[in-house]
C-alpha cells in the first residue's frame, strides 16, 4: 500500500533493475497510483513475475528485459515499452549494485593480516563493472529514453544514489565512487535538461536491509554483524529503513504537481545519517 496517492494515470515510467527487491516495489507503487509501468532488468525471469504481479492487482505492466549497459538491449525495452503504452514519460535509473571482487577485508590499511583481501587486491574489472553497472547504466538510459523527453519538452528522470555518495563507507570504494557520481552526474542532467522540461533528481537511500547486503549485516546463525552495530549507532533513528520508507520520496518526485520546480537535488532517505557526525 502506498502512504499516499498521487494521480500518475498519464505517466509511462520505465524502471530499471526492476527485478530487484526495491525497485519493483517501486514498480508496484508507481503503478498502484496509475503510471504504466516498463519492468526493466537483465533477467526476463524477474521481469515477467513483477509485470504479472502488477497486473494481476490491477496495474499497468509490461516485462521490457535489457542489459543496460548495452545501448542496443534498452533501444529494444524502451521500444517494447511504447508498443504497449506510448511514449515513456519518465525514468527511473535504479539498475546498481556492488561486486565482492572490489571489497576489502580491512577498513583500514592499518588492520591488514595475512590472507586478507586488501585494497591492492581489489580486482580491475570487478572495479569497472561497478562503475558501468552505477554510472554507465544510469548515461545509456538517459541518452535512450530523454531524447523523447526533450524533445516533447517535459520528462522527469530520478536517479537513485545511496549514503555511500555522501561519505564513502569502508570496505567497499568501487560502489562509494560510483554512487558519487550518479550524484553528480544527476545534478549535470539537471542543468543540461533545465530549459528541456525534463526535470532529473535522485533519491539517497541510506541502510536497507536487503538479500544484497544481507551478508555484511548479518552473520549465518542471524545475529547483527559488528558492522551493523557501526550502522545503527550511527543511524539517529536506530533502525535500518524498511522499502515502505522511501515510497512517500518516490511519489513526490514522480508527481509533476508536486515537484515540479525541483530539479537537481539528491534526497536523503537514511533515518538521519548524514546528519549525525558520531558525538
């Protein structure tokens, strides 16, 4: 359920890495508040299970597949898209992730033993793929779907970033770097898209407890990790954000009414992090 509604029945909103446990929420609640829906991600599998969901609750969904981080692959999903419901209005960039081969063992270099992985182990192409997966994937879905946008003079693209572009977390530089850059890089779009009507903004989440990260939260048997005690003592609120937090940030952005004069900000959704300096 969303916490609020907000009419979107004249939007189409392509999603991408849909398929995941947040951006299909996502999904689910664009299309509840009436958008159609494009589900973008690199598994048709995934795809086709948050399409059929949508639509068998009443939504607007089509299952778009692409690796988006090959031009060809989303021209084909947008195309898809737009067979089905028209024009894409918007887009949401949520397609990122990490990788483990650009994690380290250590959070300082001080702390390096024997048979750690440190930070001169990292792995080069473990590190660029990151780099595509966040930033390179957010540029070719831009570059594909607001030519439209700009064109018809009113578009709306929210990019999704994390705490990691406001201060780099330890352990895992390649995704700290990268969702930096989707900061800047959605506050670049901004500017660029300004006197197009297409308005671009991101949404910074800060811990969510999801299958992605759940092994440096959690130990095997289900107790916190000594990092997840870090991340809650650091966390005002004291708890990690549930999906449901970052709808409400979702909707407004995607609600011309609503924002429509808001262009290059990034949204903290972190339950006070990047406000608490630790005393």
């Amino acid at each position: 359920m969303v916490p609020f509604k907000v009419d979107l029945s004249k939007e189409v909103i392509a999603i991408t890495g849909a398929g995941g446990v947040l951006m299909s929420a996502f999904a689910k609640a664009l299309a509840e508040c009436g958008a159609a829906v494009g589900i973008m991600d690199l598994k048709p599998e995934s795809c086709e299970k948050v399409a059929k969901e949508i639509t068998e609750a009443g939504g607007r969904a089509v299952a778009a597949p692409a690796n988006c981080l090959k031009k060809s692959d989303i021209i084909a999903a947008k195309s898809a898209i737009e067979a089905k419901f028209g024009k894409v209005t918007a887009l949401i960039n949520g397609a990122g992730g990490n990788s483990p081969k650009c994690t380290t063992d250590n959070e300082t270099a001080a702390e390096a033993e024997a048979d750690m992985k440190t930070f001169f182990d990292l792995d080069e192409e473990g590190f660029r793929f990151v780099f595509d997966l966040n930033i390179m994937s957010a540029v070719l879905c831009s570059q594909v779907f607001a030519a439209d946008m700009a064109k018809a003079g009113k578009g709306n693209i929210i990019n999704v970033s994390s705490m990691n572009a406001y201060r780099p977390l330890t352990k895992i530089p390649a995704y700290s770097a990268a969702k930096a850059g989707v900061s800047n890089l959605t506050q670049w779009l901004a500017v660029h898209f300004a006197d197009k009507g297409v308005r671009v903004n991101a949404m910074a989440p800060g811990f969510f407890s999801t299958k992605q990260n759940a092994k440096l939260l959690f130990n095997d048997d289900g107790t916190p990790t000594a990092r997840t005690a870090k991340i809650l003592a650091h966390t005002p609120m004291r708890r990690f954000g549930e999906t449901e937090d970052l709808i409400g940030t979702l909707l407004w952005l995607a609600d011309e009414k609503a924002s429509g004069f808001v262009t290059g900000i990034v949204v903290p959704v972190d339950g006070g992090f990047s406000a608490y300096s630790g005393v």
